[in-house]
C-alpha cells in the first residue's frame, strides 16, 4: 500500500524529526511504501512583510517576530539535522507551499493518507491546517484516512468557528482517529463530532531504545560531557536556578545537546550562524544515552528519558502545550515526575522517588501493541 504522511514540517525539532522517522520505519515494516509530505508554510510575501511592520508600529506594539533566515545562514544552522533528514528520512515528497499543489497529490495515486504525529492538530502551527484534515483529498475516493496519534497540543480548544466547521466535516471522511493525548480524544467527540477516536503512543515509542542506539552507533557522535541532561526549550531565571539546585544534590555535572546561541534572543550575522548550529539528532540521542539524570520542558524530551530509563524531571511547559505532558506521564504512572510550579516543589522527595522501570516498560510493550494493532487493522 502507499500511503503519504502529513506531520508537522521537519525543520530543526529534534522530536519532529524522530517522530517522523519512527512512523515512517514501523510502516515500512509493515511493508508499505511510505512518502512523508514536505508541507511547508508559503513564503512570506516581503510586501505584506513591509504592511505588517508598518501595522505594528503604527499600533505602537513590538514588531513581528524574526523574519526567515538568509539562506547561508540556514544552510549552517541546519547542516547536521538536514543530514539526518538526508540519509535516515529519504522518503519525502517535493517541497509543497499551497493548496494547489496539495490537490496535485491526488495524481500519485496514494492508497491511504495518515495524519500525525506530533502537534499537526494545532492550528498556529500547521501551515494550512485543513490540509491536515485531507482538503485536498474530499472527493478522492476508494483511498484510506487515518489519523495516527495527532495531537491538539493542548487540552483548550484552537480552532475558529470557521476551522471547526470545516474540519468536522472533513474528519467525517475519516475512516479511524488516534490521537497522541487522552485529553485529545474528548477534544475530538466535543467539537469535531466523533466518539471513535482512542488514545495512542507517540511514534518514537513504537521502536525500541535499541532502534536508536543502532544510529548512535552508526555515527558515532561525541561522549557527552556530562551525566545530567538539561534538554530545557524556554530558559528562564528560575529554571537554571532549579537545575542548579539539582545539578548540587545529585553530585552530577550538567550539559546540554542544543546550539550554543538560541536564535529567539540573538542576532544571526554570516561570523556567528555556526553558533547557532543545532548538533546532530544523533548527539542529541547520545545525551540520553550518557545521562543518569534528566531535567526538561519538552514532550519529547520525556518520552525519550521514559524510552532510556533515565530518571527524569519534566516541567510543565504551558505556553507549548502541558496537556502532552499529563497524557504521556499519566500512562506510565509517572504524574509524580511533572513539575508545574519550580518554586513550590519538594526537590528532595521528587529526587528520592525511584521510578519503577519494569512496570513502566510492561505498560510501553503493552501499549506498542494496541499501537501496532490500531494501524494494522486500519489498513488493511
């Protein structure tokens, strides 16, 4: 069967790229024939660019955020995940920027079209998010329409009326619906209007923590410097200040696999883009690999200390979406491990608690199974 994977654009994201790579793996193994769809938002108009400045400053409000990168400097930024997308994520479409060109899928003759994983669900992040829901696909018939762990995101409702009704519609086309967050499944019965929706693992859970160490193996990056993985996306005060506090009680010595710079605070110049340089996703692995503590705000983050067991912190990461982390950590028993408030928290208790690994890789085999079964049973 050939089937085209819609997820969020493989840009940079360490846990984008792995989820994509994962589905497309268990699928091949299933053996299909597998194209992920390089959706990409439009390029910016440098007009409407000019008008919306001009807009900002005119309301006296901060001007909109950094423009896109000159293409030398994403060429830098981006050489080790491109390579990765290169050799392990061959499998994808020509570069997409419209609706038309969406329409234009329908003459590859695709037997069925899976939606997921990974926040494609969330409309500030999806370029063109009924795209997501098969638009370009309504009136094609005798193909399969799945969604396999999509996520929302969040547990609040993004969509406008206009979104809403449209994707309902859409969704009823829908031949099964998985989603990546429990709350998800009460999300979809609520507003898009079906109840036949069920809860499923992140992609990157389906294959085993041996799957990953075979590509670290195969690039050979560098031995960490370190035993405490700090893989935290929104800095803040408060937050170096609790992985210090830790980094301090464990004994442990903290690192990071993230690039040297963070392209939301600094300025990218043609002598500084290599600062900005985002390792290798294999590194990025390694970190897992060498650690024997974690601390993070990221979904992913999580999922691959759960994968490793590595014993882990997770903070609540609101502005991205905290309802990943209460789904994913809620169905391993682990809610103890998440942190929503770093200045109201026992550290000595979270650090005392030792997580049950063996009950927590039974529960991961058990719900590989359901996963596995869910798309097996969906395509035949």
């Amino acid at each position: 069967m050939k089937i085209g994977i819609l997820t969020q654009p493989l840009h940079d994201n360490y846990g984008g790229l792995l989820q994509a790579y994962a589905l497309k793996e268990i699928l091949k193994n299933l053996s299909h024939d597998v194209v992920i769809i390089n959706r990409v938002r439009t390029p910016s108009n440098p007009w409407r660019i000019i008008a919306s400045k001009i807009k900002h400053t005119l309301k006296g409000s901060n001007l909109p955020k950094a423009q896109p990168l000159p293409a030398l400097h994403k060429s830098i930024i981006s050489q080790h995940t491109s390579a990765f997308r290169e050799k392990y994520i061959p499998e994808q479409s020509h570069l997409i920027t419209s609706n038309k060109e969406m329409k234009k899928l329908n003459n590859d003759d695709f037997d069925a079209f899976i939606v997921g994983s990974d926040q494609c669900w969330r409309p500030r992040y999806s370029p063109q998010i009924e795209n997501f829901f098969l638009d370009f696909a309504e009136s094609v018939p005798n193909i399969k329409r799945i969604s396999y762990a999509a996520s929302f995101g969040t547990s609040n409702w993004e969509f406008t009326v206009k979104q809403t009704n449209t994707c309902k519609k859409l969704l009823g086309n829908f031949d099964a619906i998985s989603v990546r967050e429990k709350s998800g499944v009460k999300l979809v019965e609520q507003h898009l209007g079906r109840s036949d929706a069920i809860h499923v693992l992140d992609p990157t859970m389906l294959l085993a923590k041996e799957h990953y160490q075979q590509i670290i193996e195969q690039e050979n990056p560098k031995t960490s410097k370190g035993n405490l993985k700090v893989y935290v996306l929104d800095k803040t005060t408060e937050k170096n200040a609790f992985i210090n506090d830790i980094e301090q009680r464990l004994g442990m010595k903290q690192f990071e696999v993230m690039p040297k710079k963070r392209l939301q605070s600094n300025t990218v110049t043609d002598d500084t883009a290599v600062d900005f340089q985002y390792p290798s996703p294999a590194q990025w692995l390694k970190g897992f690999s060498d650690a024997n503590f974690v601390i993070t705000d990221s979904f992913h983050g999580t999922v691959f200390s759960i994968l490793f067991n590595i014993p882990f912190v997770s903070i609540a990461n609101v502005h991205r979406g905290s309802a990943r982390f209460e789904s994913i950590l809620g169905m391993f028993g682990l809610s103890n491990r998440l942190v929503t408030d770093i200045n109201d928290i026992n550290i000595d208790d979270l650090l005392n608690t030792e997580i049950n690994w063996e009950d927590v890789n039974a529960i991961l085999k058990s719900e590989r199974v359901k996963a596995i079964h869910f798309l097996t049973s969906n395509l035949n």
